[in-house]
C-alpha cells in the first residue's frame, strides 16, 4: 500500500494523489492501487522558517508521527511531496524518528528519486538547472542531494530569483499561489529563468516547486528534459508496489 | 478529522478531495482541515452490477472495513464520493455494518445532505430533475431518498437516458469517461437532458454522477440552481468538523 503524507501542503498532496492515478494502468475502478493519505497540515509547522532559523520547532516531528500513522493503516512504501522537507536537517530526522520508533516504512527521497531518473533517461548529462522558491535555493536542497549522485546543479543569479522567479510564486496579483492557477505573466517570468539556465550550460530543468508545472507542463523545452519532481515521486511510489501498473512515459 | 473512502472510483475521492480543499476558508497551509482518506478499489466490487443483480456480493462489506480503517486513523465525520453506494441495499448494509462493530462514526449520506441543502437554499422549490447514469436512474437512488424529504423527482426519458446522457458519459469517442474531459459532444448531450427536465417541470438540476460537472460547471442554468453533490459533500464534512471554516457560496 502506497502512502502520502498529504498536508505539506495540502494542494500539492492532491497534486500527488492525482499523479499516482494518472501514471497508474487502469482501465477501471478496481485496477487502480491502494493509496492512504492523511493531510494535517495543522501539527507541521512552516519547513522554510525552520531552515532560514526563523522558528526552532523541526516540523520532523510531525512528520514522523504521520507517517506511523500511514503505517498502522498499512502503507508500506511513504512519500512527502514537499521539497523542503527533503532537507537533511529536516529529511535525517524524519529517517531518525521512523528508526526509533521500529518503523519498517520505505520512505521514498523525492530529490534522490530525481537524480535516479534524470540518470535512467538521459544518462549523459551531468549539469541540471532547478527553478525553486528563495527557501529552496538558500538551503541548497537539490546540490545537497544531487551532487553525490555526480551531478553540477545550477541555479539563476539571486537578483533574477528575488525579482523575477520567486514572484512567479508569490507575488500576490500574479503569482500562481495567490492566482491559485499559472499567469501568463508568471509563466513567462519562469521562462525567463529556463532560457539563463541553459545559457549558463543546463542540460535538463527541474521545476522544484510544487506549483511551477502549473506554468510550465512542457516535458521538454530547447530540447531539454523538464523534470516535474512530483510526477517522479507519483512513479516511483507505483513502481516500488507494482512496477507492471506504471505508465510507459517517453520524455 | 474529516474521513473520505476515496476508492469508489479514485478520481470521484479525488475529486472530493479537492473540493474539500477549495470550499475551506484558508490563508496558509496550516489554516486546512485534517483529512484522512483512504482509496482502496480492488477490494469494492462495482456497486452497479449489484444493484442490477449481476453479482452478487454487497460492496458494503468492504466499504465497513474501510471505514473502520479510517476510524482508527482519527477520523470522525466520514463520506462516500459514490452515488450508487448510497442505494438503500447498500448504504443501509454499511450502517449497519458499522453499528454492529461498534463504531462511532458520523457517516454523512450524499444524496439526503444534497435534499437538505436545496431546502436551505431554494426553500419554495419541489421539483428537482436529475442528471445521472442508466445504473443511478433505474435503481430509484435519488427519488428513494429525496421523495421522503418532500420533493418530487424528474428522471429524462428512457430514450434519452439510453442514446444520450448515459453516452455523455460512457461514449468511447466522446464520453467524459474515455476522454477524460468534457468534450463539447457530452456537454451538448447533457444539455439536451437539461432542457427535457425544465420541460418537465424541474425547478432545479441536480448532476446525480461524478463526471457530470466537469461538462455543466454552470451554478445556474435559465433560472434552475445546479447541484453537485460532491460538492455539497465536501461542504457538509467541513460543517461537521469546522463550520466557521467553511467558505461562503451564493448559490
């Protein structure tokens, strides 16, 4: 049984859950896999205030008692949709916690499961470009786990990220949060960070945000890959329970 | 904590899901409900081959176990994105499948909360013409429990139901099944049904299948109020747990 820990945040816990139905083989009901979620955002406090040392609460903990929760009900293999929970100061304790407690969860790593498969479907490149929130970048959570796997991670220089791909996000008349849907003008500030990321030598773009693909659902741009993490997770959650369920998908 | 059985069909538990999400009043992540669901499909056989005595065996079994699961989760006001699950011959087994295992469980009926919401928000209307698949039309779900609260209920006639709106939905070129969306065919269809039902003196539309509203987003159609009762749902597990929290809705 696949579990989610779907409150971090609740849209992109059912983002995840309607990524794993549409990367699920299914011609009914019945075929589709068993999937428990639980969204609590309430007990999970803010992940970025925690890794900018603007709150001392590690939400870990929270965490980990959710996912116990999921395994009472039967989950077996666990993901967070949620990329600063990936960071290690936040990721570590969550694998910490699950230890003492003798939990037997296979919790997913969403970025790892990234780095995996830019390996498995284009093995021959090593530089990747990740548009994100100002919290993801400062917190290096993707060279963090990416430059182990081998590869050179690549951000946009911090003026375009204060005032160009962070306002995509937040910016209350046009960002995709406060719109609850991708702008134009959000999409084309986001642009505008693909195109410096290429000229700055990526060769594949991770949207590393839950709400970019909003704005940009492309697989490929310029004849770069474009990874969607939570699609990653959706399909790495579905393979490690039943690997015939997943869908073929050619980037 | 709010309970969904999310697997009769997944995308019908996603759907409340969501609806969950956008009729609660939030400013933050923390700011939503706890919601645990659980979608575990291969185990409900398929409700409408029962209710037309193709199989035999009653899926309230193992919607019980469901339940139960999500009662041991924590939650405690619980609903069912599924019309035909609250046929009598089902919905009453599932009640009574949870009072003999001792659960104090607040199992919210779909089909009475949309009765009760018309009453509260078209007060003076008796009349209501509902939309469904031949399965939801012949097994009597919506007049079974919509004609003790004291309405009178339209169904289209039977040429219709077979040639058009049973299609709109199931039609493998243009059905909102096979396609996954709402094609201007099935919403033509759907409309044609709309139309023989104010006719027949319907006062308002009640969109008695899942996918229907992806095909009549409309609120209001020439002067009837539309209901979708995933919707009304969503709205009366929030009224359950958290009314202050519930977002305002003009009807």
């Amino acid at each position: 049984m696949i579990g989610v820990v779907a409150g971090v945040g609740p849209y992109a816990g059912l983002d995840l859950l309607g990524k794993i139905l549409s990367q699920t083989v299914a011609d009914k009901d019945q075929e589709h896999l068993t999937v428990a979620s639980l969204s609590q955002p309430e007990a999970i406090s803010d992940r970025t205030a925690f890794l900018l040392g603007e709150a001392t609460l590690n939400p870990a903990f929270a965490i980990v008692e959710q996912l116990l929760k999921l395994e009472q009900m039967g989950a077996s293999v666990v993901g967070i949709p949620c990329n600063t929970a990936h960071a290690p100061t936040i990721f570590d304790h969550i694998m910490q916690g699950l230890a003492n407690a003798g939990s037997e969860l296979n919790l997913l790593h969403m970025i790892a499961e990234v780095g995996r498969e830019l390996q498995r479907i284009v093995p021959t490149i090593n530089r990747v470009g990740v548009l994100s929130t100002i919290g993801t970048a400062v917190t290096r959570i993707y060279p963090l786990t990416l430059e182990p796997l081998g590869f050179e991670v690549l951000a946009v220089e911090d003026k375009l990220q204060s005032e160009v791909i962070h306002p995509a996000i937040y910016d209350p008349t046009y960002g995709i949060k406060a719109c609850g849907t991708a702008t134009r003008q959000a999409r084309e500030n986001l642009l505008l960070g693909v195109q410096q990321l290429q000229i700055a030598g990526a060769q594949a773009i991770i949207l590393g945000c839950t709400e970019i693909p909003l704005a940009i659902p492309e697989t490929h741009i310029d004849g770069m890959v474009v990874i969607d993490p939570a699609l990653i997770l959706a399909r790495a959650l579905i393979s490690a329970v039943d690997p015939d369920r997943l869908v073929d998908r050619p980037f």
